[in-house]
C-alpha cells in the first residue's frame, strides 16, 4: 500500500513537472533560453565576432518582441557582464511591451 502511494505522489510530481515544460514552452521562453544557450556556447569558445554576428542575426528575427530583448538583456548582463548593451536590451523590451510587468 505505502509503495503504491509513493508510486502516485511521484506520478503526481512528474505531471507537476510536465505541466510546468508546457506553460514554459507555451510562452516562448524555452525558445530563447536555447537561442541564448547556444550563443553560451560561443561566449565558452571565445568567438566575439561569430556572437556579435549571431546576436544582430536574433535581433532582426525577434526585432518586434519584447521577452526577446528580455532574454537578451539578461544574458548580455548576466553572462557578459555588458551592463550599457543591456540596458538598452531592457529599453527595448519596454517600448515594445509596455504592459508587460517582467518588462517594467
């Protein structure tokens, strides 16, 4: 009986977890953090110039969405440490979406 129980909390825990790669990737922000891991990728491999290139490709692509730039401002601050280029990331974000509470 108690392993039966254990077995439903986990079945319970992996529907939990389920759900929650659905709402993420229902949103759009599994689409930017792979986007973001593959430019990590370059950050790791030194390549500045193939990053700046990649980065001016995502902007065109994503030039009319705001959690792009969120992603963007992020990942320039956090894995960069480009705090100015960020900055402007986050401006971005704002003037596209305004009533975006993230983007505030």
């Amino acid at each position: 009986m108690q392993e039966q129980e254990e077995n439903e909390s986990d079945n319970a825990d992996d529907i939990a977890e389920y759900m929650m790669y659905i709402a993420a990737v229902s949103e759009g922000s599994e689409k930017y953090e792979r986007e973001f891991e593959r430019l990590q990728q370059l950050v790791i491999a030194s390549n500045g110039e193939v990053l700046q290139q990649e980065l001016q490709k995502l902007d065109r692509e994503y030039h009319s969405d705001g959690e792009y730039f969120l992603h963007k401002g992020c990942f320039l601050a956090d894995e960069l440490g480009r705090h100015e280029e960020a900055l402007e990331a986050f401006r971005q974000a704002v003037d596209i979406t305004p009533a975006d509470p993230f983007a505030v």
